[in-house]
C-alpha cells in the first residue's frame, strides 16, 4: 500500500481476500554463503542496539473527511477487497492523473520524514498525514480498506508493514517505514519510505541503504516487454550479497483506479509468467531482513512483525512502463 502491500501466504490470508500459494527453492550453498556474510559482518559492525519489543498501545478514533471529498467504493465495507485481476494501462488522461495522486503522495511523505524524531508518536504523524492530504482534496486510501483505522501505516523497527498508529512513542536507534497512499480524482498513489530516527546502529542502516538499493535495481529492469520475474531476480541478487532475507509473504501490485489489482510483483526469485506493457503502473516495494523472513501478525490482522524480532525495512515507488524503461512517479 504503500501502500497497504498485497499479501501472500500458503497458510493464512486475510479474510475477503484470495489466497495464493507461492513455492521456493532453497539453495543449501547460498544459505551457508549468507551465513559466512552475516558472521563477518558482525565481527566488523558496531553491535546492533537492543530494543523494546513492539506492543500495541492506545489507537486514536479514526478522523474525519470532508464530505465533498471524492471516497474510493471500498470505504463503506469493512471486507478487504479481492485484488483485481485486471492490469491497470493508462491513456493519456489517466498518466496525467496517475502523475497527479503520485506526486502528492510523495510530497505527503516527504512531510512525514521531517516529523520522524525521538519522542514524535506514529500517531501524531497520521495526524500530519490525514491533514496534507484532505488539505489537497484528496481521501487517504489506507482509511477504511478492509477496516484498517488509520490514514497511514507506520512500521517500526521489526515491524514489516501495515503497522497502525497509536501512542507510542519514536526511540532514538529505531527505524520507521512510513506508507502513503492517496486517492485523488479517482486514482491512487502508493509510496513509501524508512527513515532513521536518531542514532541508527550501522547494521540497521545498511540494512536501510541496501533495501533502497534494492527497489533501485528492481525499477532499472522495468520497460515495455520485460518479464515480471527479473524484478524479484535482481532484488534477490543485491539483497544476498549482504546476507539479507527477502520477504516473500508481501508484493507489489498493480496500482490506478484500483488500489491493489494484478499484476502481482514477486520481490523474490520465482517463476512467474508475463511480460509489462507500456501505459501499465504498479508498485514494486521490497522488504528486506537482518534475520529471519518468518513472520507472525498481530489480533488486529494488520500488524506484521519478524518472527524473531529482527529489523526489516521497506521502499516503495509507483511507476509508470514507458517504450524505453520505467518513469517513477513518486519521485519527488
């Protein structure tokens, strides 16, 4: 999502939502590989700094949109919505507008990482969020999907996404991926970002680094006529020169008048059969670990931590297939 991402999983699926089974091969040699990586760098590294575990603390009520505020349909159900299964390709009226909700969405994050400080609650940046973006006339998108409370997610340290605002407090040493997405004259625009707050330790802010790194190298394969599955391959690559596990529960989609559609965007080695097309915009936004890509989500069926409390990071562009390559739109 930004974005509130697509989830995949062999197991558990939200409800109202499908269910997709994805299959993996694992490479004895590679493991061994990271596992070598991972115990030089923590030889050479200064220690990673312990945390408090997160824990779900007080969540504000839901704030208000203006009336005259164009909604997307989903708002007035609390079922997640299917993902659907058309692509999403764009005239030239719809890039204009598609251009439009993006470039908003990423001045709406940029506005966000300026709050990021210790002693700031992810709360008062969905405050800050909701605010900008009614301000420009358009409706947070993540507000009311399948019932999520909150205009933004906020996703601290060993937090992987979807993570709700609530009271707690920025600690010096954490990171947080804030997710935007806006709904603007019937289009979305999905983006996100970690930021460092305070005294990052250098093993969380390289994990950071090489997770930017990471969606870098997945856009710069992206043009019309380029097979989805070079994405996942060339983000897999980067992220195992640094012993990191990519996250394969969470995708990118296909993003426009429809928040989440086909087609699905694998961050990790796989299979998956067809080809971009020109006009076509859609998210790619990988999730990378220090540990363990095992997840485990909380009772409000949102929050989604590393099953061994390890860090994760996350960014996210929405981009826009040209004859040549790949435009982001939520560049700033």
């Amino acid at each position: 999502m930004a974005s509130i991402a697509a989830s995949i999983s062999s197991g558990n699926n939200f409800d109202g939502g499908k269910r997709f089974i994805v299959l993996a091969k694992r490479l004895s040699g590679l493991e061994e590989a990271i596992r070598i990586r991972r115990e030089r760098e923590q030889k050479t590294s200064s220690p990673i700094k312990r945390r408090t575990p997160l824990r779900r603390l007080k969540v504000s009520p839901r704030l208000p949109v203006p009336d005259d505020i164009l909604k997307p349909p989903y708002v007035s159900s609390k079922l997640l919505p299917e993902i659907s299964s058309e692509f999403q390709i764009h005239d030239e009226e719809g890039i204009a507008h598609m251009r439009a909700a993006c470039q908003l969405a990423a001045r709406v994050l940029e506005h966000a990482g300026t709050l990021v400080r210790p002693s700031v609650t992810t709360n008062e940046i969905d405050k800050a969020v909701h605010q900008m973006i009614i301000d420009n006339g358009a409706y947070p998108s993540p507000l009311g999907y399948g019932g999520f409370p909150k205009s933004v997610c906020t996703s601290v340290n060993e937090c992987m996404c979807h993570g709700i605002p609530d009271s707690r407090q920025l600690q010096d040493g954490d990171i947080i991926n804030i997710d935007v997405t806006v709904y603007l004259n019937g289009y979305h625009g999905d983006t996100s970002k970690t930021f460092l707050c305070g005294n990052v330790d250098d093993a969380t802010k390289r994990l950071v680094k090489v997770t930017e790194e990471c969606l870098e190298r997945g856009i710069a394969v992206c043009k019309d006529g380029a097979l989805f599955r070079k994405i996942g391959k060339r983000i897999s690559e980067h992220a195992e020169k640094f012993g990191y596990g990519v996250v394969e529960r969470f995708v990118g989609h296909g993003v426009g008048t429809v928040f989440h559609s086909e087609p699905l965007i694998f961050h990790h080695r796989n299979e998956k059969p067809g080809s971009m097309v020109k006009g076509q915009t859609f998210t790619i936004e990988p999730i990378l670990t220090l540990g363990t890509t095992e997840c485990i989500t909380w009772e409000d069926n949102w929050t989604t931590l590393t099953k061994d409390g390890s860090p994760a990071a996350q960014f996210e562009h929405t981009i826009l297939i040209t004859a040549t390559g790949a435009e982001i739109l939520t560049k700033c």
